[in-house]
C-alpha cells in the first residue's frame, strides 16, 4: 500500500477502534437496561425499516463512491455527479418515507412495535442528507474520524445522562435516530464547501439505469440475515431475535475494524483500474486481501473459542441462549470478509454488478427455502437460521470467485497457502484458550489472557516465520527497517 493509503487505513481503524470501544459501552448498557424482549423490538424493527431504505437510499452510496472516485480530479464532473445523485436520492427519500408510513399504520398500529417504527421513519427523512461516500471518495478520512469521534462522544454524554431504565425505551430509539441526523447533517454541511450544486446538465436516467443494478443486488441481501430477523420475529418472538441480533452486533463490531483495509481501499483501486493498468489493480487488490485474511482468520477463531465470555460480558447471563449463535456467526464472518471483497473491490469497481444479480437472488431465495424448511420441520432457531444463511453465503462466495476468475480474469488467489495459512496458525488458540479456561474461572480474566496470550503468541509465529504482512507494518510504522523484509 501507498503512503496515502497507509494514512487513510491509520485513520479508518482509528474511527472503526472507536465505533467498536462505543457500541461495546452502549450496547452492554442497552442490552441490561432494556432486556431481551425490548432490544428483540427494536431488532425487528430495524429489519422492517431496512427493507425499505434499501429503496430509499437507491444504491446511491455504493454507485457514489465508486463513480466520484474516477472523476474526482475534475471539479466541474463531480459537482454534476453529486448534484444528480443527490436529486435522486431526495425524490427516492421522499416516495419510500411515505409508503413507509402507510405500510407501518396498515400493518403495526396498536401493536408494541408501532412506536419504534415510527421513530424509524425519522431516518428515513434524515437519509436525504447522507452523503459520507463522497467524503469517502475524496479519501477524506481524516474528517470522518474527528467528526464522528465528536458526535459519538455526545450520543454517549446524552445515553447516560437520559437514559435510566427500561421506562426511557423510546427516549433510547429516539436519541440514536437523532444522532444519526447530527452525524448527516454535518457531513452534508462539509461536503457543501467543495462540491457545489450544478444543475446546468441534470440527467437522472442516465445514472438511474445503474443504480437500479445496485438496488436489485442490495434487495436480494435481505433474504440472507434481514430475512432471518423478520422470520425469527414473525414464528418464535421478540426474544429469539434479539440472541440473534446480539450474536450479529458482536461480528459487526469486530469485523467492521477489519473492513477498514476493504472499504478504504475502494476509492483507491477504482481510480487505479480508471487510469493505471491492469497489472498494478491486481497487484494491489492481492496485497490488501492477503493484508485482509492476515487479521480476519485470528479475529474468527478467536471469536469461536471466546464466544461465552463475549456474551456474558456483553450482554450478561440474559442472554446464554446467544452463545452458539455467536459461533456459527464468528464462521459467517469468514464468508461474509470474502464476499464483500468480492463484491466491492471486483465485481462494483469493474462494473459488472448486474452480472452476479441473479446470482445472489438465487442463493438467498436457497436460505428462505431452507429456513422454512426448519419452521416446517420444527428445528427454526437463531442457531439454525445463521446456518443456512451460512450456507447460502459460502455457495454465493464461491460462485463470484469463480466468475472473478473465469469470466473477468482477475488474477486474485483467495485461497492460497499465503493466505489460509494465517487460519492455520490461528488455530493454536484453542488449545491455549482451553487450557486458559481450565486454570481460571474468572469470565474477565478468561477474556483477557485469551486475547492478550494468543495475540503474542499469534505475533511471534508471525515473526519467526518472517511474514510479510507483519514485516510490512513494522516496516511502515518504523519499527524495522526495509532490508528486514528481505
């Protein structure tokens, strides 16, 4: 990676160490105050909401991104791609908020779940302002950090000031919703110093056309984990949606750090393939997967063995029944790294999205079958819903490798021995956390010898070995110098 990239990964993980230190605080306050029941509602409310800003927000974030990355040299271009991106999302906003009313009053009204879905409609307002990609596309993350650093600080000051008890429910979804508009409107307010509106030249269908890809991509995802939420709320309750939505915040939370290397990168690597070659957007999309696996394999098998002392610290002894759940979603989450490499840093910078459409409709239509098939057999679970989510999305990942390397003849190896060796040798920590768990019995000191042991353990194999990746930090942070890596 570049210096310039090495600086805007400094600044992702900065900003993504504090998005896990902040929903690690509000989510284990949250989870004690409110219980299974209430976060369960608030759950399932947010798996109805997300169907519709699937609409609302019109793949505009993902198409934005990766648009304005190739023309962000020419000012007068990005001024015109904003402004006819920001005029479809206000008329989507618009139409999706008040079909979003009237389903919410038709279906929801009088029950418990009512309020919190009005509250959600707010964000569907506040999304008209959402535009971080373009901060993302001018690989502004410095300002992304302190503003959002800032603003959480806030929601924090506010959540434990206000919030008191399972009575301050809706003042809880409130005060998030608002947070969120204060974290747009900012970012809105910032962007607008550089990128002026420009309506000499509005074309809306010219981008319509490839946003339409996006948001039929982005509505074949929810018939993968949004689905099993929605099916978990409608058969087995509230209850059982939040040990899944607990299980599924704890992988967000760890595997948003580990994101930061894809998603920093996609800027990058779309003006890379807009005006380098070939050779140089394979060179480096290898470098930033190899960089990828060498932390994801030790946070999944780290995740797997640690998963008790995870929720009980989390999310206290209310919530065991998440346990197994948190395990099957730390296997998840290696198919889930793998296919948003595949999905952001090929298929969306080559612009072959609709190409895999069918693709990812298939497969999640492979996990609604199969999880009626456990309603019909009586096996439905959280553990089992995960499962064939699990399923539907390793078969997905291997069908877009596939097509990555066949069809677009990517040179990419995603599952090569310099990469799955780091999966090998992370596996050296079951043994020591069992071990671990033997001699102590303290969940707090359990936790922290399994992550602090198996982290140095995990460096020094690193260091033996002479890996690459690991000389490769020390070497940009100084802590080595280059003729080491040799």
């Amino acid at each position: 990676m570049s210096k310039s990239i090495a600086k805007n990964v400094v600044y992702k993980v900065l900003l993504n160490i504090f998005n896990i230190i902040v929903p690690i605080v509000i989510g284990a306050y949250a989870l004690r105050i409110m219980g299974p029941d209430l976060i369960g509602r608030i759950n399932f409310s947010e798996s109805i909401y997300s169907y519709f800003m699937i609409f609302a927000g019109f793949g505009i974030n993902t198409y934005g991104l990766r648009e304005l990355s190739r023309i962000r040299d020419d000012k007068e271009k990005v001024n015109q791609l904003f402004t006819n991106l920001f005029l479809i999302g206000l008329i989507t906003n618009i139409i999706i908020l008040l079909v979003y009313f009237a389903f919410v009053n038709y279906s929801y009204i009088g029950t418990l779940r009512y309020p919190v879905l009005l509250i959600y409609g707010l964000n569907i307002s506040f999304n008209i302002f959402y535009v971080e990609w373009a901060n993302e596309a001018l690989e502004r993350y410095d300002f992304i950090t302190i503003k959002t650093i800032i603003i959480r600080i806030i929601y924090i000051v506010l959540l434990f000031t206000f919030i008191k008890s399972d009575k301050d429910f809706i003042k809880y979804v409130l005060l998030t919703s608002l947070t969120m508009f204060l974290n747009y409107i900012v970012s809105f307010a910032y962007i607008k110093k550089d990128i002026k509106f420009n309506f000499k030249d509005i074309n809306l269908k010219k981008h319509i056309r490839f946003l339409l890809v996006i948001i039929i991509m982005s509505n074949a995802n929810i018939l993968y984990t949004s689905l099993d939420r929605i099916m978990l709320g409608r058969y087995l309750g509230d209850e059982y949606v939040a040990f899944y939505g607990v299980s599924q915040s704890i992988m967000i939370i760890i595997n948003t750090l580990l994101l930061s290397i894809v998603y920093v990168t996609i800027p990058r690597l779309s003006n890379v393939i807009a005006n380098e070659s070939e050779e140089n957007y394979e060179s480096l999309l290898n470098k930033i997967c190899k960089n990828y696996f060498a932390f994801l394999f030790p946070a999944v098998v780290g995740m797997f063995v640690l998963a008790e002392e995870i929720v009980l610290l989390y999310a206290k002894s209310k919530f065991i029944p998440a346990i197994p759940v948190v395990r099957v979603f730390a296997i998840y989450m290696i198919t889930a790294g793998m296919d948003s490499i595949l999905i952001n840093q090929v298929i969306y910078v080559k612009r072959k999205e609709k190409n895999i459409i069918g693709v990812i409709a298939g497969f999640g239509v492979l996990n609604l079958i199969l999880n009626y098939a456990l309603v019909y057999a009586n096996c439905f679970t959280p553990v089992t819903a995960i499962t064939t989510t699990l399923i539907a999305n390793a078969l997905l990942v291997a069908t877009e490798y596939w097509y990555a390397k066949k069809r677009l003849k990517v040179k990419m190896s995603m599952f090569s021995m310099d990469k799955i060796k780091y999966f090998i040798i992370a596996l050296v920590f079951v043994p020591i956390t069992i071990t671990i768990k033997k001699l102590v019995s303290s969940v707090i000191l359990v936790a922290l010898l399994g992550v602090s042991i198996n982290s140095i353990v995990y460096f020094l194999i690193l260091l033996i070995i002479k890996d690459e990746v690991l000389y490769g930090f020390l070497y940009k942070f100084k802590i080595i110098k280059e003729n080491r890596l040799k």
